[in-house]
C-alpha cells in the first residue's frame, strides 16, 4: 500500500486506498455466500405425511407417545370448539408454504412452527378470527416465555410445545385472553420488587416534616403517581390477570407495607443510632 502512493498526490493515494478496500470487501462476501448454509427449500410436500394428521414432527421434538397424545388432544379440541391448531417442528429441512395446502389453514387456524436452528424457537402463524380473541401481545408473551433459550434448556423442546398450546387452548375455550395465564416465578418475583421500592417511595414521602405531624399526606399523595405506577401497575396488575391464586398477592401486598414502614420509620432508627453513639 505505501508503494502505491510514493510519488503521488495524496488525493490519488486516499481513492487508490478505498478502492483496495472495497476489493477486499467484496471477495469476503463471496466467499461467505459461497460457504453459507444451504438455504430451505419451500413448497416441498415431500416432507409431509401421506395421511392427515395435526402433528408433523421433522426435528423429532416430541416423544411417540407425546405426539400421539397431542393428535387426539389437538383432533378432540378442533371438533369441540371449531378452533384448528396445528405444530410443525424443523431443524434443516422444512415444507415451507406447502403446509398451508396441507391443513388447509384458514382464519381460524394457528400454526406452531418450532425451530431450534434460531434463538427463540417458536413462531406462531395466526388466522385473522384468532386476533379478536387473542392479540398481538398475547403472542409475543407466548413467544418470549416459553420459547427462550433459557426455558428449552431447562424444560426442553417439547414442554415449549405443548405448554404453549395448552395456555392457547385453554384462552380459547374462556373466550379469549389478553395476557398468558400464569405467573412465572422470575415474573413474580419482578412484580415483589416493584411492590417493596414502591413501598419504598411512599415510605419515604410520607415522613413527617414538621413537629407534630405524623403523616406527610400531602408529600404522600404528590408521590403517588410513582409509588402507585410500581405498586399497582407493576406489582398487582400482572398478578390479578395471570392468576386468580392470593398467595402472590397477599406476598406483594405485604411487600409493599414492610417496604413502606421500613422507610417510614428509618429517621427513627438513624437517631436512635447517633444517640448511641
């Protein structure tokens, strides 16, 4: 490169060195394109069974025994409630769009496709009548809690599978769901927190300012869009509408109170300390 631009002006040598450069660019993304993986074939109905059946399983996900009771659980839904679920699971091959001809997908189909070759291994292709029922935030939860890398490696592929289609079934035949039943523990335990610091913050506002005063209800109540935001939107809404158990609520409830006395009364305990001392 320094040959190059001996003798030259530097104006030459600045495009002589971008130009190398973009040489160099462009044989890298040849040869990359040219040792990709080999991309999916779709419209392949080669892959797909010769008899009709709800559960096509090319990544071999499920057990014999899972799936056969996954076809009756999934045939005996479809004939009780008109609803059509359907899985597919692949890891290197796929029959892409020749799967909708197959099932015959129509608006009041979903179609669980899990792949193990991405992070998250679970998509979901939902008919337009599901969405009244279920929106677009209900399957993006699905997605996120039961399709991670972290719950298949505890639980395992097949439990993403037939958890997932269990919270659909079971929104299906309520009348539809906003949010995915159930409370995980890591989703609890986010919802504690927030309950203690809004505790924490009301506490704290609510300390007497001046002699003779117990309460600070008025610094209270400017401090409660904040105090309420992370007690009742993040400690007690996500509870309520995923659970009816009382046993988180009545945990959060007392979490916030602990929380609230314990700030309340720290200018007690730090006066009590330096009396000490």
């Amino acid at each position: 490169m320094v040959e190059i631009c001996i003798n030259k002006p530097m104006r030459h040598c600045f495009w002589r060195r971008i130009l190398v450069y973009l040489a160099v660019l462009v044989m890298a993304g040849s040869i990359w394109v040219a040792h990709s993986p080999r991309a999916y074939a779709y419209d392949d109905p080669s892959l797909l069974p010769d008899i009709p059946t709800p559960v096509v399983d090319l990544a071999k996900s499920l057990s014999s025994a899972q799936e056969e009771n996954l076809i009756r659980e999934l045939e005996k839904f479809e004939a009780e409630t008109g609803w059509k679920l359907r899985v597919l699971t692949q890891y290197d091959r796929t029959p892409g769009r020749a799967v909708k001809d197959f099932w015959g997908l129509d608006e009041k189909s979903v179609l669980l496709v899990a792949d193990a070759s991405g992070g998250n291994i679970l998509n979901f292709n939902v008919g337009d009548a599901v969405y009244k029922f279920l929106p677009r935030t209900f399957w993006v939860e699905l997605q996120t809690r039961f399709g991670n890398l972290y719950f298949v490696r505890e639980q395992g592929e097949d439990q993403a599978i037939l958890q997932s289609l269990r919270s659909i079934e079971t929104c299906l035949r309520q009348g539809g769901c906003r949010v995915v039943p159930g409370l995980p523990k890591e989703q609890w335990i986010l919802t504690l927190v927030t309950s203690v610091i809004g505790g924490v913050v009301c506490g704290f506002a609510a300390q007497p300012r001046r002699e003779g005063q117990v309460i600070a209800w008025q610094w209270a109540l400017i401090f409660s869009p904040l105090w309420g935001i992370l007690f009742i939107a993040f400690g007690i809404g996500p509870v309520i509408s995923r659970t009816s158990d009382w046993l988180p609520l009545i945990r959060n409830i007392s979490g916030f109170l602990i929380g609230a006395l314990v700030a309340y009364l720290s200018p007690v305990f730090s006066r009590s300390s330096v009396s000490k001392t």
